[in-house]
C-alpha cells in the first residue's frame, strides 16, 4: 500500500501545484498554461524534487491523457467544413513554418561546430509545434471557431506529418544507414492515409445522425463510446507514426458533426478541468533547470529560442492571409514535441548533453513566451475589431 500511497502523493502535488500555478498566472493577467508548465518546474527534480521517480509512469500517462482530451475537446468545437474553408492557408503556414526554422536550425547548429546528424535533429526541434498549448489559450479565449484559430489548428495536423517525415530522415541519419527513400514513402502514405481514412468513413458515419451512439440502453453510453473512440483512434494514429493528439483531434472533428456536439462538449469541461494540467505541469517538470549554471549556456539558449521563434513567426507571417502575427505566434510553441525530438536524438546519441538542454529549455521558453502574448494580440483583435467598410455613395 505505501506504493499506492506514494503514487497518490505525486498526483496531489502535480494536481495541487497546477491549481497555484494556474491561480497565479491569471492574477498576472498571464494564461493559466504558464503558470502550470512553471509549476512543473518548481517541483520536478530541478526545483523542490517533490516528485518520486517511479511515479513518472503514471504522470506520463496522465499527461499524455491531458493532452489527447484537451485537442479532442478543441474537435469538438471544430467541424471538417470550417478546416477545409482554410486548407491552402494553413498548407502554406505548416509548410514555411517547418522550411524555415529547419533552416535556421541547422544553419546554427552546423556554425556552431556540430556534425550533420546533430545538426538535423536540433533542426527537427526547431521544426516542432505543441498544438496543445496554442490550442488551450485560444480555447480559454473562447475563440476557437475564429478564422484564425482554424488556420492554426489546419496547420498543426499538417505541420505534424511535415514534421514526421522529417524525424524519419533525421532517424535514418543518425543509424548510418543513410536515407531511406522507401520508409519516407511508407510513412508519408500511412499518415495520409489515416487521416483521409477519418474525413471519409468517419464522417460519413457521423452524418447519419450518430445512431451507433444512441443505440445502447444507458443514458451515458454516448459519453462512454465517444472516450473509448477517442483514446482508442489516438493509439491508431500513434502506430501509424502520428502524434496521438492529433488522433483525438480528428475524432472529434466527427463527433462535432453528430446531434450530441453540444452535449459532449459541456460533460468534457468538467473532465479537461481535472485532466488537462497534468500535461502542462508534466512537460515543465521535464526541464533540468540546473544545467543552465553559466553565462555562456544562457546566452546559447536565448539565442536559439529567439530564433526558433522568428523561424515560426515568419512562416505564419508569409504563409497567412491575415492575423498574420497571431498565427505565426500560435505555432511558435514547441511544448512536449520538442522535448520528445530532443530525447530522441539523445537516444540515438546523437545529441550532447549540452545540447539536449538547450533544447529542451527552448522548448519550454517558446511555450512559456508565446502564451502570454498570443493572448494579449487575441485581446486585441477582440476589443479592436476590424471595421467593416461599405461603399461611399
């Protein structure tokens, strides 16, 4: 039982210090996400390591969980037709989103002395964008079904596949085998496959009025199936190379076009509120905070967080219609994305130390930096709308 103990120990503190950190940053008029990704940090093992090691498993789990609910709640409130009316902006968005970061990151990772393959990888990081925290402050905001919202959301589906491909060239670099043309295609066909798979049947199924949910006898059993088809398509898309958040965010997509839309999205506010922040204190916590003790990683580490936030900025800002400077900041957010590309070049042994903290740190700096002032220039799109011109007589 003292395990057991132990275990519901971790989860009071990270639930409890989510609670603080949420409840501080609003008082300072910043996103609540800020405050709990900072909330990680202060009691993960770089702050007061109040958090036993082996109960890392079952926070994992809880804040991949946090995450799959919080993009499958943003579906929900976002059906096919409003993506598709977007498509080709937020093709261009994901696009030059990914071409140029990957530049800038390569380009100062290889001046700054570093081989090829370590180069691709602190490339592939600066290329990763976290939809679930750009997805929280516009849901807190309450303006998931603006247009710019749409692009946003459009292009981090299409940013995740972009970013897919290039991990598995990256992969490939760093095993010494070269590339492997074949495994690309394979991927590539896989991940549109399965999303075309979803818009198809998934739809065509949802536009028959949803009866497979309604037919159990229990009153809740729509709420129970539509959870199992969430975490469920969320797996699939995982083995098929996906990020499973993007799996849940095409369920419910589907689910948005059935008559109990409304129904599912008011049960899962009551439920995001519990679950959704442990993912973002889960990902502060994943930051080592005393690896940055000299001047000189400091330094590197603002450097690059600047310029993997100028990277995605200017592919919003060239690929976008307008709202130009909140779409390239709602994609500047690395998140947990960029803290999994990191750990993965560190497993092939690819990365040095050094490096792997700086991009883990980059990627709780894009997201802690972006967050407040993407709400601050929604605010401001709020209050100051623009006008609607008529013709002069």
């Amino acid at each position: 039982m003292e395990h057991a103990s132990d275990g519901l120990l971790a989860l009071f503190v990270v639930f409890f210090a989510s609670i603080v950190g949420g409840e501080v940053a609003m008082r300072l008029r910043m996103p609540a996400v800020v405050g709990q990704i900072l909330a990680g940090v202060a009691v993960g093992a770089s702050g007061l390591n109040w958090i036993p090691a082996d109960s890392m498993p079952v926070l994992n789990v809880l804040a991949e969980l946090g995450a799959v609910f919080l993009l499958f709640s943003v579906g929900i409130e976002t059906p096919f037709e409003k993506i598709g009316q977007v498509g080709a902006e937020a093709f261009r968005v994901a696009l030059l989103g990914v071409i140029v970061p990957f530049v800038l990151g390569f380009g100062w990772s290889f001046w700054s002395g570093s081989k090829a393959p370590e180069a691709a990888f602190v490339a592939a990081a600066f290329v990763a964008t976290s939809a679930g925290i750009t997805a929280k402050v516009l849901s807190d905001l309450e303006v998931i079904d603006k247009r710019f919202a749409q692009v946003i959301l459009g292009a981090a589906v299409i940013d995740d596949v972009l970013a897919m491909l290039i991990l598995t060239v990256v992969s490939s670099l760093a095993k010494g085998g070269g590339v492997d043309l074949w495994a690309i295609f394979l991927v590539l066909a896989q991940a549109i496959g399965f999303i075309f798979i979803l818009m198809t049947l998934g739809r065509k199924a949802a536009k028959r009025g949803g009866k497979l949910l309604g037919k159990p006898m229990s009153p809740l059993s729509p709420w129970s199936l539509s959870i199992a088809m969430c975490i469920g398509v969320a797996v699939l898309a995982s083995y098929m190379g996906l990020a499973a958040i993007i799996g849940a965010f095409l369920v419910g997509m589907i689910l948005a076009e059935t008559e109990y839309q409304e129904w599912l999205h008011e049960k899962l506010i009551d439920l995001n509120e519990f679950i959704v922040p442990f993912f973002f204190v889960v990902v502060g916590m994943s930051v080592d905070i005393r690896a940055f003790g000299s001047w000189s990683m400091i330094g590197t580490l603002v450097l690059i967080t600047v310029l993997a936030t100028l990277g995605k900025l200017a592919g919003g800002w060239l690929g976008a219609k307008e709202d130009r400077a909140i779409i390239g900041i709602g994609m500047v957010p690395r998140g947990e994305v960029g803290v999994i590309v990191a750990s993965l070049g560190k497993a092939f042994g690819v990365l040095s130390a050094s490096t792997y903290s700086l991009l883990v740190g980059m990627s709780l700096l894009t997201s802690v930096v972006a967050a407040p002032v993407l709400m601050r220039l929604v605010k401001n799109k709020k209050d100051n709308p623009t006008p609607i011109t008529t013709p002069q007589d």
